[in-house]
C-alpha cells in the first residue's frame, strides 16, 4: 500500500488481503519538509474554571436617552 498526499512525507507498507476479507488499516502521514512553513505556538493557558482570577472593569454610565412623545388616538 503507497498513500501520497501534497505537503506529506509517502507512506508505503505491505499488506496482506485475504479473499471475502474486509481489512482496515490506520495510518498516521508526517508532514513533508516545508517551505514556508507555519510554526503554531500556544500563549498562556487561562483558567477558566476558577473565579479567584478576576479583573475590574470600569463602567461609564450611558448618557440619558432621548425618547420621543408621542400620542395615542
């Protein structure tokens, strides 16, 4: 079996197949050499679970809204 995929490195194994046999294989592909390549880092972890970690926002209070009359008939 040869699996060749763009940007992957070819994955090649034999197998055997039986006759009335169903056969899966799983495969793992490496990626290839790259060029350019995308180097994806984390930042640091939040923790979301624990409410000790808070911060204060400041709240401006909205100015007055201007409504408009109006008269039922």
């Amino acid at each position: 079996m040869r699996v060749l995929s763009p940007g992957f490195a070819t994955y090649q194994q034999s197998i055997n197949l039986a006759d009335a046999t169903a056969t899966k294989k799983d495969i793992v592909l490496q990626v290839a050499n790259c060029s350019p390549c995308l180097e994806v880092l984390s930042g640091p972890q939040i923790e979301t679970l624990d409410a000790s970690l808070t911060s204060m926002l400041t709240l401006n209070p909205l100015p007055p809204l201007k409504l408009h009359k109006r008269t039922a008939r």
